[in-house]
C-alpha cells in the first residue's frame, strides 16, 4: 500500500505561497513542525508557537534531514541562502492547517470527531477501544486537540487508518469552525453542554454556538451528527439537524441506555438497546458519567457496524483516562484522582460517585478553585454547596481563592470544611492527619495542580 504523500500542486493550492526552488522539490510523506521529529525527506513546517519559533529550528532540521520548508514570508530573507525548496506564506499555522486539509482529502478513512464541555477525551478513548475491535485507528494524542492539535494528528495518519478520531477543543469563538473545517468530519459528537470557558464564551448557549459549529460543518459535507437528547441545550437544537443519530437515557431516542445498578465499589451496570438490540455491560471505569460516555462511545460503533459482541469485547479493554475519575486502591483508602480539570458538572459526576462507593463509609472530598467561569466564578463555586449535606463521615477540605466561598456556603449548612489559604498546610494535613479508611476524592482545574495531593496522599498509602 502506498503512502500518502504530499506534491509540488499541493503546496501550490495553499493560500498565499510562494515557491521559490520548485523544480527541486521531492513528493513528500512526513510534515513536521517539531524539528526533533523530522527525518529524512520531511516538509518542515516553522511554526511560531507560545515559546518556541519554528523559524529557530530550521537548521537543525535540516541537518535531520528535511528537504524542503514552509516559512514566513516576512523572514524569507534570512533564509535566501537555502537550495532547497523553500515555501513562503503570510502564516505559517494557517499553511499548517491547510496542508492538514489536503492531507485529510487523501485518507480514506472515517473521520470521527468529539466535542464538549466535560467527557470528551473519554469518549474520544472509549470510541478508540470499540473500534479496534473492527478497524485501524488513529486517535488524538495527549491533549492535541487545538488548532495545531487537529492538523497534527490528521497529518500523522497513514492509508492503512480506517478510523481517524479526534478530540476537537476550544476556549475562544470559531477555533471550532477551524478545525472542523480542516478535519472534514463523517461523524461529529457533542458530549455536553456545560459551564466551561465561560470567561470567553459567556453563557451555555455561547458554549453551545462554538461547539455547534462542529456538528454544522459535519451535515454541511453529509456527514452524520450524534445527539445527547439528555442535554437540554442539544435537545432545544435538535431540530436543526436532518442526518442524525440520538442517544440518551430519557426521552425517545435511537440509541436508549438504561442503568441497571452499580457494584460495591461504585462501578455502573449498564443496559444499551438500539434497534432491537440489547447490549448488557458493567463498566471497568467508575462513575455515572462515564456510563454516559459509553453509551455516546457506543452509538457511534453501532452506527460504524460494530456488533454487540465487539461493543463488549471493547468495552473490557477501556482504561480510566489519567486524572479523570481514576480510582486508585490501597490497603487504607481509595483515592480518586479527579485532578486533569474542573467544572460544576465534573464535580457533581465526581461527588456522586463518592456517594456510591460502599468500600469505606468516610467520605474526604479535596477541591481546588474551578478556572474560565469569568464573571460567575464566585456564585458557580458557592452553588456546589448544593452537593454536600451535614454528615457525620463527611469533611471537604478547599483551596483557592474562589473556594473559600463554597467553604463559608458549607459552613452555613453545618457541613465539616476546613478552607486552607496556604498550599503546603493542605499538604500536610493529608500527610499526617487522622484519614485512614476513608474515600478522597481530589479535585481542581488544570492550573491548581491538585496532583501534588494526589502524589502526598499515594506516598503516604503505599
């Protein structure tokens, strides 16, 4: 099978370029835009980045062996001295995106795109483990899921892929429509919609006008759009869309799920029925909320053709995705390492799974601040209060600037809080207080770093 390869008309159809060396130019098989990646015969693409300018690196990857460069133009000068096929454009992240597309018109294989405020790399992971059960996959790595994420893993996949998934993120307005229109997606899925980067998109409909964006383009090109009939956003939109697919656990829908009952230690027993089908499951992952993903996870593979029998076989083969609802044993205590991110409704997913986790009746909920709810940050914190009640096996302990609210709410309630102004003091108390037998659940947004507790807590428990 021949590889995918990227020619002398395709750097042509890139906006604004300007070749300078053309008659030396090679068909390419490898773009890159990290030098430390390239190898011989790759495009080296100088991306300015938050750190780091591409630019900088040109030697160095074509001492790797890059054979030819897409540069900006306005640093053309510099390098005039280069023999090698050298591409000049007005942006080099947008010529990086646009030979994504390209690359994308080349691949026959099914693109799958995810969306959404909470669940979307879990669902992306589920997804993956169904449909190796039929199909060769290549999904987003670690958390490349922006603008150069998107283009890079379209430009890592090979004509062997028979299933391209991607995670399609967003903080801003229309960085959606921008990779949506790179990536071309088949299918499209928006896990929820919830209170996320309401710094920049406001309000839910903001949060669902960006996302929406994805489903758009997908039925724009005929695609098939997957909708959670349980959001109430999606559901109010619903009828915007023709070629569609509707899961939920409520409502009339295509794809029902129905939750039969939950292990000791937590875990959901499932029931999935589509078109007469019935697909009996317990989870290997913990949560109600990752009951929801996989049945997203698994309205996409029957959609795809996947048997009841490899929705089974590839639902034992998912792994809890690091820091998301990843539930850790030890001889003392169980710890649920929560800590990738944070929003309202993932601390109520988190929380609600605590509750359900018979293996110790404590219960120690750790909370760091909630980042990008803009002007409602401080009421959003308060209203988790709503999620605790007075209990005799309950404490939360919080830190942050924005959590010292929700501790003054608990306290009101009479729920057990203690708010830590000083990281370290937090440090210590789950080092050497009195919490064995007990559930912790740990959890903040990505710039809290409640990691570390959750490194203090694992030494002191091993």
């Amino acid at each position: 099978m021949g590889k995918i390869k990227i020619t002398i008309e395709d750097l042509f159809n890139i906006s604004s370029a300007v070749i300078y060396n053309p008659d030396a130019f090679e068909p390419v098989s490898n773009v890159e835009i990290d030098s430390r990646r390239v190898k011989k015969g790759s495009l080296f693409i100088a991306v300015k980045g938050e750190k780091y300018d591409g630019h900088d690196f040109i030697l160095d990857a074509l001492k790797k062996g890059a054979n030819s460069v897409i540069v900006d133009s306005r640093k053309l000068k510099k390098f005039s001295f280069l023999e090698i096929p050298v591409v000049a454009v007005n942006n080099t992240t947008r010529a990086y995106g646009e030979l994504a597309k390209i690359w994308r018109s080349k691949i026959s294989a099914k693109v799958i795109s995810i969306t959404g405020s909470n669940g979307k790399t879990t669902v992306k992971e589920m997804i993956a483990s169904l449909l190796s059960e039929k199909y060769n996959v290549v999904k987003t790595e670690a958390n490349n899921n922006n603008h150069i994420g998107v283009p890079l893993t379209i430009l890592g996949t090979n004509k062997k892929c028979e299933a391209l998934i991607l995670e399609q993120g967003t903080n801003h307005f229309n960085e959606i429509e921008y990779s949506a229109n790179i990536s071309r997606p088949d299918y499209a899925l928006i896990t929820n919609i919830g209170d996320s980067h309401l710094e920049f998109l406001k309000n839910r409909e903001g949060v669902y006008k960006e996302k929406s964006a994805l489903l758009d383009i997908t039925e724009m090109h005929g695609g098939t759009v997957f909708l959670n009939m349980d959001d109430p956003i999606i559901r109010k939109h619903s009828k915007n869309y023709w070629n569609k697919i509707t899961y939920g656990f409520n409502n009339s829908v295509n794809v029902k799920g129905k939750i039969l009952d939950y292990t000791n230690d937590g875990r959901t027993k499932i029931k999935i029925s589509y078109k007469g089908k019935k697909i009996e499951t317990t989870l290997p992952v913990y949560g109600e909320s990752n009951a929801k993903n996989l049945l997203a996870a698994s309205a996409v593979a029957l959609k795809l053709g996947l048997t009841g029998k490899e929705i089974l076989n590839g639902t034992k083969n998912i792994k809890p995705v690091h820091g998301r609802l990843e539930v850790k044993k030890f001889k003392d205590a169980v710890v649920i390492d929560d800590t990738y991110n944070s929003s309202p409704a993932s601390i109520e997913s988190a929380v609600d799974l605590i509750k359900k986790i018979k293996t110790y009746k404590r219960k120690i909920v750790v909370l760091g601040d909630m980042f990008e709810l803009g002007r409602r940050s401080e009421k959003l914190h308060k209203d988790l209060a709503k999620l605790f009640s007075p209990e005799k096996n309950l404490l939360v302990l919080t830190t942050g600037n924005m959590m010292k609210h929700l501790n003054k709410e608990l306290r009101k309630k009479k729920v057990k809080s203690i708010h830590f102004h000083i990281r370290e003091a937090l440090s210590l108390y789950l080092q050497y207080e009195e919490i064995e037998n007990s559930i912790i659940l740990v959890k903040g947004s990505r710039g809290m770093k409640m990691e570390e507790f959750v490194n203090a807590l694992e030494k002191r428990f091993e």
